[in-house]
C-alpha cells in the first residue's frame, strides 16, 4: 500500500536479525535464523539489509 521496497533493521536482534540472531536465553549465545520481523518482510517481498552494511569503516 505504501509501496516499502527496503527495511534496514537491527543485526543480531530477535526480531530483526537476518542471518544470526540471539538465542533468546540472555546468554548472547548466537544461532543461524532469522528473526521473525525479518521473516515477515521478507515473505511480503521487502528487501530487508542489517544496519552493520550501512557503518563506515574509520577515515
């Protein structure tokens, strides 16, 4: 409806992680998967990216 083609959002997160997210037990233990917000966009053909494509390296 509102024509959304990209989402940037949060590496690692639960929610938001695309490759890696934590486990959910606040351990910061790391698994393949991804996160559910991700998994949802992605199914309704929203291109999603992780913020850490978008940091600077250092000048």
């Amino acid at each position: 409806e509102k024509g959304i083609t990209r989402a940037v959002l949060k590496s690692k997160s639960p929610s938001c992680g695309q490759t890696h997210i934590y486990n959910g037990t606040f351990s910061k233990v790391l698994k393949k998967g991804c996160g559910v917000t991700a998994a949802l966009l992605t199914y309704y053909g929203i291109k999603v990216e992780e913020e850490v494509c978008f940091e600077r390296e250092p000048i």
